[in-house]
C-alpha cells in the first residue's frame, strides 16, 4: 500500500471519495467550512483537511485555496492550516 492509499484510507469515506475523484481543493474548503460551522470543534474536519494538504505535497494549488477560502469566509482557518505544515 502507498502513502496515497494509507492516507486516503485516514480520511472519512465521502472524503476519500472526493480525493480520488481530484477535487481534493473543493474538499479542503467544504471541510473548513464545516469545521467553522460547528464552531471549530469537529476534529474530523481539521484532520481531514490537514492530512488532504499533506497528501496534496507540492501540488496543492495553494492560491486557489485561498482565493475560495476567502469567498466563504474561512481564510483565517486556511492560513493557520497553512502555517501548521
């Protein structure tokens, strides 16, 4: 099994879904979403979208994430994600 595969298997089922299907910056922004939502106490979220960020390495389209970040008010969740890596 590679790294790609334990991680995947790491996240929720819907999430390692979507991973595969490579809309893995939509799932990072739903999931900070979510994790705002339930007023930053769902460590589910926070660990799925830290492990998608490590899992992206390299190609996580960092600008992207977060220009659709700040489109849904979660940029400051995204930048302490971010700062943590």
């Amino acid at each position: 099994m590679s790294d790609y595969d334990d991680l995947v298997s790491a996240l929720s089922p819907v999430s390692a879904a979507l991973t595969k299907f490579g809309i893995r910056h939509y799932v990072i922004t739903s999931k900070l979403e979510w994790y705002r939502k339930t007023n930053e106490t769902s460590e589910r979220q926070w660990d799925d979208v830290t492990r998608l960020l490590k899992l992206l390495g390299d190609a996580a389209d960092i600008e992207y994430l977060k220009g659709a970040a700040e489109s849904v008010g979660v940029h400051d969740l995204l930048e302490r994600l971010l700062s943590a890596r």
